[in-house]
C-alpha cells in the first residue's frame, strides 16, 4: 500500500501526524534565536600583546617577530598578519576553513609558553583569542548622571556593570572612558637627585611597605591558625611617612620628601560622549548561544529598573546604537513579504483553478510544509535570521510546485469520469515519478551550497538546507495532504455566466484556450524552423552575457541594507593629544547634531575598532557612531548622506576622516578595497604605494585613498653606547625601567581605602618632563652610588618614526586602502587591479587584493564551484530517474535560457552581480529543469502510447501548459513582493529576486519552444546514427 493508498484510506492517521507536527513546530519556533546574519564563526585567532612604552619598531623586533616565529608553525595556518604601534603587538592568524579554532587556541598559547621568557621585560601576556560574531556589540549606551564623575565611575564599574553581567545571555560588559580614581606620586627629579635616590628605589620602597600575604600557621589548643600579615597601605599619611631610604648619618628620606602624594584622576586615553555629553560607554555583548532579540530586551528592562533605583542622581542610559531593532525590522520585513507572496499565489491558484476550494487544497501545503521546517531548524541549531527567513520566503512559490502538479493531474483523472477517490489515488500514482523528480533537483542543487567551506559557507549553509527540508516536506504534502484533500472536497465545477466568478472563470478559460491555440501554431512553426529559433537564442544568450563584459552589470560582493547607522572615524596629527583630539571631535558633533537626521551621536575618543586595543597608540584618533531616523523618514540614502557628512567634516583642517554606513558584517567597513604590497625594503613599499595610489585616484568611484601605515610620528630615539654604559655600571633593563617609570608611568601597585582598590601612578611630575632636554638629564645611580646623566652614555636624537608597522606572512608590508561611492565595489576592483598589472612592474615587490575583493573572489569561486556540482547532480538525477543518459541532456538545454532573462533582469533593475544574484541563479538550475521535466517526462509517456514524435512533443506542451504556467507564474509572481520590497535588509534580497522573476520569465516563453525543438532535433540525430551503424553493420557483413 503507498503512502497516498494510506492518506486517502485512512485520512485520521495523516491529520494526527499533521497536528503533532504542527505542535511540535510552533513549539520549536518559539524556541528560535533572532540573529541579523547566521554565526559567522570561521577560523581565525588574535594574539594581541601590551608592551607599555616601546615604539613601532621595538615592538615589531623584540615581540612580533618572536611570537610570529613560534607561532608559524601551527597547523593549517592560511595566512598571518601583524600590527606592530605604539605599545602593541597585534598578530592576526587565518586558519584553514577545515580547521578546529579550539584547538589551535590551545596550540597556540603551548607554542607562546614556550617562548615567553624571550620576550622583553614589561611585556604583557599575549592574549589569545578566536574569531566569533558574537564578539560584536549588540548595544552600545551612554551613562550620565548628576554626580561626581569619579563616584559615577565607581558606580559604573562596581554596580552597573555587574548587574548588567548578570542577565541571562549577557556575555560581556566593556567600559569606554569615565574619570577613574587615582593616587598619583609625582617625583621630584631634583630632590631625588640631592638625596642621590634613584626612581627604582622609589618603587621598591613603595613595593615593600604595601603587602599582604600568608605567614604560616599555627596549632593551639587543637585549634588551627592560619597567619595573615596585613601590611596594605590604608591613607595617604601612610603613603607619605614611607621611608625610601636611611642615609649614612641615619637620617630618613620619606616618599613626601622626593615626591608629591595626591588623590587624583587617571589621565584619560579615551573619552566617551554621547549627544554631546560626556558620558561613560558601555558596550555590550552577547554570549554564543543567546537570543539577540532577548538579550537587548532583558538589558533595557534593566537599565529601566537601574534608572528608577538611582532616579535621585538622575541617573540616565542613552541607547546610541540596538542591533535587536535592525534584527526585528528585517524579520518583520521578510514575514511581511512572505505574506504578500501567498496573497499573490493564491491569486495565481484562483485564475486557474477557478475555485476558492482549489486554491485552498493548494495552498495548504505552504504552511503544512513551514511549520514542519521549525523543527528541523531547533533540531540543527538554525536561528531566524535573514537568510534562513529569505529563504523560507522564497520558498512560497516552489512549495506550491509539487501540490499544483499533482492535484492538475487529478482533476485531469477526474475529468476522465472517475469518482474522487479513484481520481486522487491514479492522478498522484501517474504524476509521482515526475513530482518526485522535480523535488529531486531542487534538492541536489541546493545541497552542494551546504557544502560550501570558509565565510560563504558559515553564510548559505543554514538558508541551503532551510529550503531543502521544507522541498522535502512539500513533496511528503503532495503525496498526502493533497490527495487526501482533494479525494475529500475536490469537485468539477460548471461554471455559468449567472455569477461574476462563472463568468471571470469563462472568460479566463477562453483566454486560456486562446493562448493554447496560438501556442500550438507557434511551436508547430518553430519545429518546422529549428535552425532559425537556435540563432535567434544563440544571439539572445550572447546579447545577455556582453551586458556583464560592456559594464552594464556590476559586481560586488553583496548589497548591504541601510541600517540607518554609519560610523565616522576621525585621525588627528599623530602628535596630538586626547584632549586635542576631544575638541576636533566636538566640532565634528556639532555638525552632526545640526542635522535633522540625526538622531543619536555617539562618540569613542582615542579609540579605534579597527585597532587592537583602546589605549595606547590611538590617542589622535576618534570613532563616531551615528544613528538616523528610518529610511521611511529621510529623502536620502545612509550612503550619500555618510558622504556629505565627510565632505562637510573634511573642511575642518588637521584631520582625516572616512565615513562608512554599517555593513551586515559590524561597524563600518574599514575599506572594502585592498591592496596588499609585500617586499624586504619598507622604503620601496612605500615608493609602489604612491605609486598605486595615483593609479587609484585615476579610477572612477574611489574615495578616501590612503596607505594604512604614516610616517609622521615624532618620536626621541635613545641609542645607548653599551660600551660605556657597561664601564659605568648600568645596563640595558635599568635605565630602560628607569625611562618607562619617569615619563610613561608606573600603575602596577594598588591602594585600598577599604572598600576599593585604586592604582598607584608613579612617574616624574609634570615640570620635569616638559621639553627634550628632560629625557637627556635623567639621572641613573649605579651600584658605586654614583648619578649619571643619560646623555653622557646615549645619544638622542629626534625623528619621524611609522605610526606603525605591518607584516604579511612574516615579511614586510603595506596596503593601499580604498572607499567606493557610487558604483559597484567589485567592478571598481576589477579596474584597479587591470590598471595596476598594467602600470606597475615592481618585481621586488608582491602585490595582492585583500578587503571585499579577496572575500567577493572567494565567495564567486566557491558559489560557481557550487553551481557546477549542482549542474552534475542535477544530471545523475535525471540519470538515475530517466534511466537514461540522453533525455537529461534535453532537459538541460532549459538552463541558458533562463540566464537570457536573468542578466537583462540585472540590467534593467541596476542590481550588481552579487552571491545573493548567483544564488538566483543557482535556483534558477533547479526551477528551470522543472519545467523541462514535465514536458520531456509527458512527451515520453505519449510516445509510449503510440503518438508520432512531433504529435506527442505538441501535445505534451498543451496539456502541460497549464502546470507549468501556474508554477512558473507561482514563483514569479511570488517574486515580486521581494524585488519590489524597500523595508530593512531589502537591498540584499532585491537582486536574487529579480534574477529569479527574469529568469523564469524568459524560461517560460523560451522552454516551451526550445525543449521541444532540441528533442525533436536530438531524437532525429539518434535515428540517423542508427541508420549509419546499421548500414555499417550490414556492410561488414556482406563483406
């Protein structure tokens, strides 16, 4: 007995398996975490390391090139890429896509345990860490509140943050700015020199009257005693009374005889304001497996609650940047164009089916088959995000396939005189292998974009098998629920002029009729000139691919929608300070805040994310995050109004700005081209730089052009004479300690008032570090007692030093970064990298492209990697269900037409060519074949019957007309509400679903023609090679 015997005998069996699915798919779906985009977790490590104090150069020869050597050798390294500045060391390691990130972390610290000792003094420990998504802030907020700033830090870092860490979900809570509490020793260079007390002393001292620890135990009275010494340093009195050392006559020289002791602030390396105002950032981010939705939901709750709890100090978060908005937008967007495609198919049902009871029979397997998909996607740990929603959209129309096809065929057999049952059972048996077929290809030509390895894959891999679970399901509906249905309610229906839906029915049917008629007498013609209609497609396909090769289609890697958020980067003088960079950025607010757009400014003052690190080496550097209204609200695009913004703030003189709207990925793309130099000589890399960059300049569309590394850093270069240091008594690590304590600082020790601990800041006071000579007089006491000045035993000299330096795959190197406006990233690309080959010849120096142009490469190679797989399966499938190796071909020959329609779809619409645009494409293989199956399958099955060839190809292209209109019109015009759709996320779906709509259109008209021509031309060519060998044969045997 068949799974259709069952479902029309036994229909209570088929409904409860039905509702438990239904149950358990609702249930699933409440489950479900929001995400904008899938987990994009590739593999790829950080290793980041602080070494306070040292410049560019010395980071890069004493720690990046050591801990690059030692990490070299990790398996399925792809590529490795470091940043040596000012203070830090950032190396970033790509692993292969097959490439377990746990484990290499693992490796990966091994490796640098290994060589740690090696690394100078004053390093920090390299922190180690992989690549997730997750890692991106999913809110950022300004605190404010009418209190002391130190004490709104205090409440910030001590009961804010903690509470916010609390939250289920919550991963982790990161703190930009504020006014820390600090205790400053400011020493006195003179004095220290009169009492001959070296700076090092002033630390040791400091070192060894603040401790506390262990001292034992002891046994009484069969009780233990664990001793604790209590030597922490409790006021500033103490601090002061410390005695740094006892001279030869007994006198002591206290801490407050060589230094000033004050309760001060932290010296601010970065700033945060928000509207304006100064503020306290926080960033939050969350875990791996939370509800983006949820996580934003239960945060503001909180900060509600936290804001009535402190409503005395008027405590107040301002919400700058939610990514849940964004995330729910696009969700509500796609539900809302997914309903608008049922509506539209429906509609397609009705014209028709010509019933209401019809169209429902059909239209029951969308949400039989959804539901069902939910439980699945729980089951494998998919999310609703964009893709996994696009896809469940775009499914509307290929859902409706198998239910059409089968329940066409029924009424055909009821039709025929047979009672519903009877009709349901025989229409389904005859009409299965062909359903089975075409739920077949649409299978195995997205599997293989599930396979797909590196980002795309992370990307495609949950919205491939989304649709592939629900094509399966809908195949399971129309062996079941459709018969059923249909064996139930189905009816052949009269229609009469005596109501509007009998006479719009016959009136539809007389068009149809009409249509049939004229098909007829147009593909009898085109069989008779079949020579004729080849060079017609043939220029038709060639037409369409010169609009790629004339520029009339764009490449890129794909469109990211308006978030209504773009991130402004601000760079001053490299010598500027933070609070000359506070006033540069002040005045870049105030244009912001001036536009009627703008509805939130939020500003990281020396602070970059495109930097690793907050602090060190970004003090000239700004980042401004700026939220408008929605697109709904405002005339102009986040792209051009990010471009008028920059051309505004360009004006302002002593600063570099870029301004880049909010990409799916994160915050604004740093620069989505990227030309990679690699060389020995930095002086010639920079030399092809400015060469490049003229290159660049010279090519349409290309803004913001610039290297990634400066030399315009002034910095003092001490070269110490080992020579004569060593006849003095000195080394290397005691004046280098001695130098980083006098004029960077010293915040190692603490000090407890009793409730929190606060640094201790030792360094020269300010007067003593004003000018050039200050660094040349610092005093150093050797083991003999002696003071001895640097510049006796160094020379200083000053000098412009690279801002910072980079290294790709272990040897030196330098990008050229460039911004696009205006036209597509990857046609602009392409120009760059034609001019480049052509103008520079710098054998010395390698060239590579990096940026979008590396991903869209990659991505375009793996996806047509994928559309050949699918072409090869679609084959053996056919193969395998035809038992043949010939009717295969015909069905094939359905693919170039559809890509006719989809490139002038692409033209006309101004989309580029994207991965979203070759994924239609890709569909296309799969939607296209479907058709050319039902007329080949049909042909077939007439032949068999005793019809001529040209009679049965004529009359398998009547009577599967009306299937293979209503599918293809299905999808097309389930289609439209995507293409034609303007809400959030809607520039990354536009271009798929124009080439889908082009596609089928110029399928559907051309299909029905060529795929019967090119069987009648292929079964004509079979015949006479039979003739010949048959001839051949007979010939050899007279012989």
């Amino acid at each position: 007995m068949s799974i259709t015997e069952i479902a029309i005998k036994r229909p209570t069996l088929v409904v409860v398996i039905f509702a438990v699915l239904t149950i358990l798919g609702i249930a699933s779906y409440m489950q479900l975490n929001y995400e904008l985009i899938p987990k994009l977790n590739f593999p790829a490590l950080s290793v980041v390391t602080s070494y306070p104090g040292a410049s560019a150069n010395e980071v890069e020869s004493t720690v990046t090139k050591k801990l690059e050597d030692a990490l070299s050798s990790l398996e399925n390294v792809k590529s490795m890429q470091s940043t040596s500045q000012e203070g830090l060391s950032s190396i970033s390691i790509e692993l292969e896509s097959n490439a377990d990130a746990n484990l290499a972390v693992q490796e990966a610290q091994r490796k640098i345990n290994a060589i740690i000792a090696t690394l100078p003094t004053g390093t920090k420990s390299p922190s180690i860490n992989k690549f997730s998504s997750d890692e991106m802030p999913v809110l950022k907020l300004g605190v404010t509140a009418k209190m002391d700033p130190v004490k709104l830090y205090l409440l910030t870092e001590n009961q804010i943050k903690s509470q916010l860490s609390k939250i289920n979900g919550v991963g982790q809570v990161s703190l930009i700015g504020g006014t820390e509490r600090e205790i400053k020793i400011n020493i006195n260079k003179g004095k220290l020199e009169s009492y001959k007390i070296s700076t090092n002393q002033v630390y040791q001292a400091i070192t060894n009257s603040n401790l506390e620890m262990p001292a034992g135990k002891i046994e009484n009275n069969n009780k233990q005693y664990t001793i604790r010494l209590l030597g922490k340093i409790n006021s500033l009195d103490e601090l002061r009374n410390i005695t740094v050392i006892r001279t030869v006559t007994g006198s002591i020289v206290k801490l407050s005889d060589v230094a000033e002791i004050a309760d001060g602030t932290a010296e601010q390396t970065n700033l945060n304001r928000i509207n304006g105002e100064n503020s306290i950032g926080l960033l939050i981010q969350k875990q791996s497996d939370a509800n983006t939705v949820d996580v934003c939901k239960m945060v503001k709750e909180q900060l509600k609650l936290l804001e009535s709890q402190y409503d005395e100090y008027q405590l107040k978060f301002d919400v700058a940047s939610d990514n849940s908005v964004y995330t729910l937008a696009s969700a509500n967007a796609v539900m809302e164009d997914l309903g608008l495609a049922v509506l539209f198919v429906a509609f397609v049902m009705f014209i028709f089916l010509h019933s209401i009871r019809n169209s429902i029979i059909v239209l029951i397997s969308i949400p039989a088959s959804i539901i069902s998909v939910f439980i699945a996607m729980y089951i494998f740990n998919f999310s609703l995000n964009m893709l996994t929603l696009m896809a469940l959209s775009l499914l509307i129309g290929i859902l409706v396939d198998d239910s059409i096809v089968v329940l066409e065929n029924i009424y055909r057999h009821m039709e025929m005189g047979k009672d519903k049952r009877k009709a349901a059972l025989d229409g389904r048996n005859e009409i299965g292998f062909t359903a089975v077929a075409i739920t077949m290809v649409d299978i195995v030509v997205f599997l293989p974009l599930s396979l797909v390895f590196g980002m795309i894959g992370n990307m495609l891999r949950e919205f491939s098998l989304v649709i592939v679970f629900a094509t399966l399901m809908s195949l399971f509906v129309s062996f079941t629920i459709t018969p059923l249905l249909a064996s139930r309610f189905g009816r052949i229906k009269e229609h009469t002029n005596k109501s509007f839906i009998g006479k719009f029915s016959l009136w539809i049917e007389t068009l149809f009729n009409k249509l049939v008629e004229n098909y007829e007498r147009i593909l009898r013609w085109c069989l008779g000139n079949r020579k004729k209609v080849y060079l017609a497609v043939t220029i038709l396909i060639l037409i369409s691919f010169s609009l790629v090769g004339m520029g009339l289609i764009g490449t890129s890697f794909m469109n990211d929608g308006d978030q209504g958020e773009f991130v402004v980067k601000l760079e001053g003088e490299p010598q500027n300070t933070v609070y000359q960079t506070t006033q540069l950025t002040q005045e870049v607010e105030s244009i912001l805040l001036q536009k009627p757009e703008v509805i939130k400014v939020f500003s990281n003052i020396g602070y970059s994310s495109s930097d690793f690190g907050s602090g060190s080496g970004v003090k000239n550097k700004s980042e401004i995050t700026v939220n408008l209204v929605s697109k709904e609200d405002r005339s102009i695009s986040i792209e051009k109004f990010a471009a008028q913004i920059k051309k505004e703030v360009q004006e302002i003189p002593g600063l570099k700005v870029t301004a880049t709207p909010t990409t799916m990925m994160g915050n604004g793309d740093d620069a989505p081209i990227q030309v990679l130099l690699r060389g020995p000589d930095l002086a010639r890399l920079f030399e092809v730089g400015d060469s490049v960059i003229t290159i660049i300049n010279e090519i349409p569309g290309t803004n913001d052009v610039k290297l990634s590394i400066e030399k315009s850093k002034p910095e003092l270069q001490v070269k110490l004479n080992r020579e004569k240091m060593e006849q003095l008594g000195l080394n290397v690590q005691q004046v280098g300690n001695t130098l980083n304590m006098a004029f960077a600082g010293n915040s190692d020790l603490q000090y407890s008032d009793g409730a929190d601990d606060y640094n201790i800041n030792i360094q020269f006071d300010q007067s003593n570090k004003n000018n050039i000579d200050d660094v040349g007089s610092v005093k150093f006491l050797n083991n003999s007692g002696e003071l001895i000045e640097l510049k006796n035993f160094a020379t200083i000299t000053q000098s412009l030093g690279p801002n910072k330096l980079e290294r790709y795959n272990r040897i030196s190197s330098l990008t050229v970064k460039c911004s696009v406006f205006g036209r597509p990233v990857g046609t602009v690309g392409n120009e760059i990298k034609s001019a480049i080959n052509d103008k520079i010849h710098a054998h010395e120096v390698s060239i590579e492209y990096k940026g979008q142009m590396e991903r869209q490469a990659e991505a375009f190679s793996s996806l047509f990697l994928a559309l050949a797989a699918a072409l090869l399966f679609v084959y053996l499938v056919m193969v395998a269900l035809y038992n043949s190796y010939y009717y295969p071909f015909i069905v094939f020959f359905s693919i170039p037409l559809a890509v006719i329609g989809a490139l002038f779809a692409l033209a006309l619409s101004g989309e580029s060519l994207t991965i979203f645009s070759i994924i239609g494409l890709i569909m296309l293989i799969g939607l296209v074949c479907k058709n050319a199956i039902l007329l080949v399958d049909f042909a077939n099955k007439l032949r068999e019957e005793g019809n001529t060839l040209v009679e049965a190809l004529i009359e398998s292209g009547k009577k599967r007309l009306r299937p293979i209109l209503m599918t293809t019109l299905s999808m097309i015009f389930g289609m439209f509400p995507i293409a034609m759709a303007t809400g959030a996320s809607a520039e990354s779906k536009n271009g798929l679903a124009w080439v889908i709509i082009g596609g089928l259109t110029s399928s559907l008209f051309l299909t029905l023609i060529i795929v019967p021509a090119v069987y009648l031309t292929m079964e004509r060519l079979k015949d006479r090679f039979k003739i010949f060998f048959f001839r051949k044969a007979k010939n050899v045997i007279s012989e």
